[in-house]
C-alpha cells in the first residue's frame, strides 16, 4: 500500500514517539479532530508498513545488565556474512546487528551482565564461528543520546 503521509500522521507519530501508550482520546484532542480519525489514521499508518509496533522503554541496567559494547565483526569472505548473521541471531547478548559498509562486514551491540559474561561471548562464543576473521570490541560508558529520527 502507498501511502502518503500529512502533517496530521505527522503530529500522531510524534507524540506516540513521545509515549506510545497515549490513548486515541488524547492525541484527537491534542490534534484537534476525532477519536476515530485518529484510530482510521493509524490503521492505515499500520497497514502501510509505517507503524511496525509499540514497545516499552527498559531500564536494562535495572535489569542486571551492567555491560553494553558495540562489536565489530570482520568476516572472511562475503559468502559467509548471512551464515554469521544467522549464527549470531542465536546470541540473546546480542540485540542489534547491522551489515555496515567500512572496515567491519557486521556491526552487534551487545547486553551483558558484567564483564565477564562479555569476556565469555568473545572469547568463546564469537570465537568457535570460523568465518569470523576479527572482532573488535567498543565498551560503552554512557549513553549520551538515544532518540527517534525526527517525523
């Protein structure tokens, strides 16, 4: 389906981005039209591909997760980079995987408990897939900025 947003689409899609759990009452009358406009709007926003989901916001720290790292993964040879992708799928650490251009084949972020949980999953796990050539590893301290593309 082709759909062309406006800037009412615009408007829902920010404040969902803001909070995803607003309720249509609301966002209607923050926009100044109807309950079932918006609910009409986001189903075809949905139906579109342009909404895929909803989801909570984690405080993985919270959770027991101490340790974020980005790892750059070379692989040896362009035919065994979806083999890998697959592999690394199966990771629960790893939470994010991007096909990148530059020195890396793939790019992981990676939630661990602590430092040794990360020393574990490169030393043995990451190491036990022959295709990958190297890895290199990019601890995160802190998170400065983590937000939405703008709408």
């Amino acid at each position: 389906m082709n759909y062309e947003i406006d800037n009412l689409d615009r408007g829902i899609l920010r404040i969902l981005q803001k909070d995803a759990r607003t309720p249509y009452s609301e966002i209607a009358r923050e926009l100044d039209v109807s309950g079932g406009t918006i609910h009409v709007r986001l189903g075809k926003m949905r139906e579109a591909g342009i909404i895929l989901g909803t989801k909570q916001e984690l405080n993985y720290r919270a959770l027991g997760y101490d340790v974020s790292a980005i790892i750059g993964i070379r692989v040896a040879g362009a035919h065994s980079i979806d083999a890998i992708s697959e592999k690394l799928r199966e990771i629960p650490e790893i939470v994010e995987i991007y096909y990148t251009t530059g020195g890396y084949s793939l790019v992981a972020k990676v939630m661990a408990r602590g430092m040794e949980d990360l020393h574990q999953l490169l030393a043995s796990t990451l190491r036990e897939h022959e295709a990958i050539g190297s890895t290199e590893t990019f601890v995160i301290l802190s998170t400065e900025l983590c937000r939405e593309a703008p709408v």
